[in-house]
C-alpha cells in the first residue's frame, strides 16, 4: 500500500481545530476512503522529503478527476480494469 500526506498550515490554532472538527474522518470525494487528520508540531522534520506540490488557491480552471471507487461504494460492481480512462478520452478528442 502507498500512504500519501499532506500538510497544511493554517493561521491559527482555532482554525486547525475547526477543519479537524469537520474533515477528521469525513469521506474524500465519493471515494470511500476517510481522510485520518493529525496534528503535526511546528518543528516536525521530514528529513530528506521535499514537497511534491505546493498550493495556496485553487486554480480557476481546476476540475478534480473522477475519484469514483464503485467496488468499496457497492455490491454489484462493474469490471473496468480495461476501460479507456477518461483522461485518455478527453486527450483524444
């Protein structure tokens, strides 16, 4: 299994607690996966790691892909390992 984290910085103290109250647990998109928040200390190290990404807005032509996980949503799942991915389609258009 690979583990991705992210970590955001936020102003206050108060605001860290308000999106941990609400996002702590909650569904990612329509994945069927729970987001597991912590919180991290100031001084907290990731030795040789650098960030992948950096963000701090959403870009105005931003649209997220199609995270869909129909085998953890339901029981009558469809077999799509062979499917053309969207991505590819709309590239082909």
């Amino acid at each position: 299994l690979r583990y991705f984290y992210a970590v955001a910085e936020c102003d206050s103290a108060r605001t860290a607690a308000a999106i941990y109250a609400e996002c702590d647990e909650a569904e990612f998109e329509p994945t069927g996966n729970k987001m597991d928040l912590r919180y991290i200390s100031d001084d907290t190290e990731f030795g040789d790691r650098t960030a992948r990404d950096e963000a701090d807005s959403v870009p105005s032509d931003y649209s997220p892909p199609d995270l869909n996980k129909h085998s953890l949503q339901h029981t009558k799942v469809v077999l799509g390992w062979d499917k053309t991915e969207d991505k590819r389609s709309k590239l082909l258009k």
